[in-house]
C-alpha cells in the first residue's frame, strides 16, 4: 500500500511546484529591493555628491510585474512610449535578470549581479569593457523611484532559458543611461550637491520620498488580456486541487486495500 501511496503522491507532485514567489505588495519584497538599491548607492567610488535616495513606487512596480508576465530575456519595447509605461513619469528606465532554478531566486543576489558590472565600468572615461548598463542605472543619480516584480514562468523565460524559471524586472524614474553622461557627479563631499537631508550619503527628500497609489494598470499587460492565463493563477488553482485529490487517492486506496488486500502483495 505504501508503494502505491508513493505513486500517487509522485504522480500528484509531478508538474507542480511549489515555489512560491513575493509580490509587488510585499513589504518584506519592497524593503529588500529599496535597501539593496541604496546601498549600491551610497557605495559608489568615487562617491557621489548629488546622489538622490531611491525610494519605492508602486505604479513602476505595476509596469515591472506587467512585463515579467512575458516572460522573455529583453527590455520592454514600449519603453519609448512613455504614456504606456507610467502613469505620471514620462522617463523609465529598465534591468532585467533570469534565473533557474526558481528556487534559487534571490532579490539581493538578483540586484548585486546588476551591481558587480561596475568592474566593466570606467568613471572616468564613461565607457564599458563589458556589459555595464544594469550597474549605470542601479547608480544613476536621477533616478530616485524604483518598483520590480518577481514573475514564474513555467515554460521558462525566451531567450534565456527553456525550463521553469524566474523573470525578475526593475523599473527605474527617472529613468538613467543617457549616452556619454556619467551616473552622478563627484565633484565635492557626499551630498553637497543638493540641498536635501544627507543621509547615509544619499539626498533625502520627504517630498520625493512620499508614495502614491495608482489605479492603473498597462494596456499590454497580458492579465488583461482574457484569452491568456497567467502562470500564477494555474499554479494556484494546481495548488488548490492538489490536497483535495492527495486526500482521495489516499482514501482510495485504502478503500481498495479493506476489499481486496491481494492486489497489494508483491512477489
């Protein structure tokens, strides 16, 4: 009965996982991601003198769960069409990253592999040696607001991988990367370059700092789109089923055994 218990159960677990991923209403989420930012910030070499605190906004979180949705290994291609990606903001900048395992998703190793680029990066010359573009925008001294989702994507990510992983998206505004202008000035002590609170050697703001609510959601977003279901709402409805058919497998099985106990004896 065990062995056929155990089949069950493999049979039940099978396709299902059971990753479970924060969401862009998270505080524990939001606060990793803020945190992760602003120290990239406050560490740059050579310091920053105008380098604004980064704080959360929820509209570009909604831009950034709307397109890990997707699923696919590129930067939004509406991200020229400002009045698609943000409901205020007419400036939005963009890192993404890819990951499998799913659960080996990770928002702080996420974010420092963005970070670690500034290896490839030259100050001074305002060039690159390799990619750089994620580390120019984490520390773009500009962009004070920030929103990233975490999405599951079941069938993997395009362009990256083809096996259940992980599509991790951060938006930025205002966004940064302009050609041939550096992330931040560093021309005086940290901070001097603005008339803001100083703290931890970033410029604070009560005013920039506040958060809004929007009641908008991007006209591209694949959850508005009925004919496509998102991964998410499957694996909840597989996660809801699951116990429910566990329990009367086991309750089969049992039945099974009480009336005819010979058709669980192995030789």
């Amino acid at each position: 009965m065990v062995e056929i218990l155990l089949w069950a159960w493999i049979i039940l677990d099978s396709g299902v996982c059971s990753v479970s991923l924060p969401g862009i209403t998270d505080g524990k989420f939001i606060d990793e991601c803020v945190r992760e930012h602003n120290w990239a910030r406050s560490s740059v070499s050579p310091p920053a003198s105008n380098m604004l605190y980064m704080s959360w906004d929820e509209g570009l979180a909604i831009t950034a769960r709307a397109w890990a949705r997707h699923c696919v290994f590129e930067h939004n291609t509406y991200l020229k069409d400002v009045h698609r990606m943000h409901p205020t903001f007419t400036s939005v900048g963009e890192n993404i990253w890819a990951g499998y395992p799913p659960s080996s998703f990770n928002v702080t190793q996420a974010i420092k592999s963005w970070v670690d680029e500034k290896q490839h990066y030259d100050y001074n010359s305002k060039s690159c040696t390799d990619v750089c573009g994620h580390y120019t925008q984490v520390v773009w001294a500009n962009s004070y607001k920030v929103g990233c989702a975490a999405q599951l994507c079941p069938n993997g990510v395009s362009n990256f991988d083809s096996r259940e992983s992980v599509a991790f998206v951060c938006n930025y505004a205002t966004g940064g990367n302009v050609n041939r202008r550096q992330p931040y000035a560093s021309q005086g002590a940290a901070c001097s370059g603005c008339k803001d609170t100083c703290q931890k050697k970033l410029c604070r703001s009560q005013e920039r700092d506040s958060q809004k609510s929007y009641n908008w959601t991007p006209d591209w977003d694949p959850a508005q789109d009925p004919t496509q279901s998102t991964s998410g709402s499957n694996y909840v409805t597989i996660l809801a089923v699951r116990p429910v058919a566990l329990i009367f497998t086991f309750i089969t099985a049992y039945a099974v055994h009480h009336f005819y106990p010979d058709v669980f004896c192995y030789e």
